[in-house]
C-alpha cells in the first residue's frame, strides 16, 4: 500500500506548502474535554447534521440561534418529553427548516443519548473511550441506535465535536484506491469498511498524526 508521506507530500505541494497544510486540519480534542462534553451540545450538533444532509449547509447555520431557541437548547430530558402535538408544531415553525421526518429524528437521538448516559455517564465519556482502531464500529453504533446518524452524518458529527475519526468522503475514497485498498466508489459493506480502517490504522502507525489530520490531508491531496 501507499505510504502515507507520499500522500503529504502531494497534499503539501497542492495547499503551498506544510504550513498552509496545517492551517486546514480540523481540531483534535483530548478524550477528557470531549468527555465533559455535555449530552445537550450532542444532540445539537447531531441535529445540524442531520439537517444539513442533502440540504445546504449554509441555510441551515443561517437558522441555527432559531434552532437553539425552538429546541430550547437541545437538552435530551426534555426533548423526550415532547408530545407528538408538539413536534408537529415544531416541524411547521418558519424559523427552522420545515422537514417533519427530521424534526423527528431530534427526539429519537435524545432517547438514543439518553440509553447511553445511562449506561456510560455520557454521550462523551463513550464516544472518548471508543478505540480509535476500530472507528467503524463506532460508526455502525450510531447507524444502529440513533436516526439518520449513517453514512457521513454520524462521521461529521463525531469529527465536528473534535473526536479523532477519519470521513469516508468521496476525495479520502479516491486516495484510498489509488493506495491500493480494495474498495468501490461508496463502500459500505462491512468488508469494505474494515479495509478502510486497515488503511488508516496503517497510515497512523506510520505518521503518528491523528486520524482526522490524516482524513483531511488524503482529501486535500486530489484535485
């Protein structure tokens, strides 16, 4: 397989240069910040991704204070408690994006928090605690239990709340290829998934970098 120093370097020489590079890689928080992280910043942050999938981004930062203030924070205890009446009221509010199927989500991935909490303390204390070297699961977890949390989604909100976590976009895709791993252009089967994160354990046994950085820099090595 491709080393992942040849990867730098195309990435380097595409982004002027090391420095310039490393202005562009995402924040890597330690696993005690991210596990004081509280389960309220979760689910907002899972409901902007929710939002933002297939939509644009931008509309959906626009309205983001309004999301906030109609989900009056977004604290799992109380989104529970929602009735249906209210979730519909929700869903027809011109202040926030009027999807109801994703309205619906906010209050299926409270309840999904909220199993965790119980269990591990914290949405944080269990995605900190998570192996790096097996992502996927991590992954497959939120795909199982919380809504629309599949794909990408579940990716970026773990890797917009600073966990270390590759994004299996198009671009990171296309380097892997090249690299030499044996995947199709949208792997989701299970074999697939697992040679993806062969490839990363591999490439931070090499680097030492975060897997994120190491996400972000196969994505800026392709044009």
């Amino acid at each position: 397989m491709e080393k992942f120093a040849a990867i730098h370097q195309r990435a380097a020489q595409r982004k002027g240069g090391p420095a310039a590079l490393d202005e562009l890689l995402p924040r890597v928080r330690s696993a005690r910040a991210l596990a004081a992280t509280t389960d309220d910043r979760w689910l907002a942050e899972m409901t902007r991704c929710v939002f933002q999938a297939g939509f644009v981004w931008q509309v959906v930062d626009h309205k983001w204070d309004d999301f906030e203030d109609v989900f009056f924070g977004f604290p799992p205890d109380r989104i529970v408690l929602l009735s249906p009446e209210q979730l519909d009221r929700f869903s027809q509010n011109p202040r926030i994006i009027r999807n109801r199927q994703k309205v619906l989500t906010v209050q299926d991935n409270a309840r999904f928090l909220l199993e965790v909490a119980r269990e591990h303390g914290s949405f944080g204390k269990f995605a900190s605690r998570w192996p790096n070297s097996d992502l996927i699961g991590l992954f497959a977890h939120m795909k199982k239990h919380g809504a629309r949390l599949g794909g990408m989604t579940g990716q970026r909100v773990l890797r917009n709340m600073g966990r270390d976590t590759f994004v299996i976009t198009a671009d990171v895709v296309r380097v892997l290829q090249r690299a030499g791993v044996d995947i199709g252009a949208n792997p989701t089967s299970k074999r697939e998934l697992s040679l993806v994160q062969s490839a990363f354990n591999r490439w931070h046994a090499e680097s030492g970098l975060p897997y994120s950085h190491i996400s972000r820099i196969c994505a800026c090595s392709v044009e």
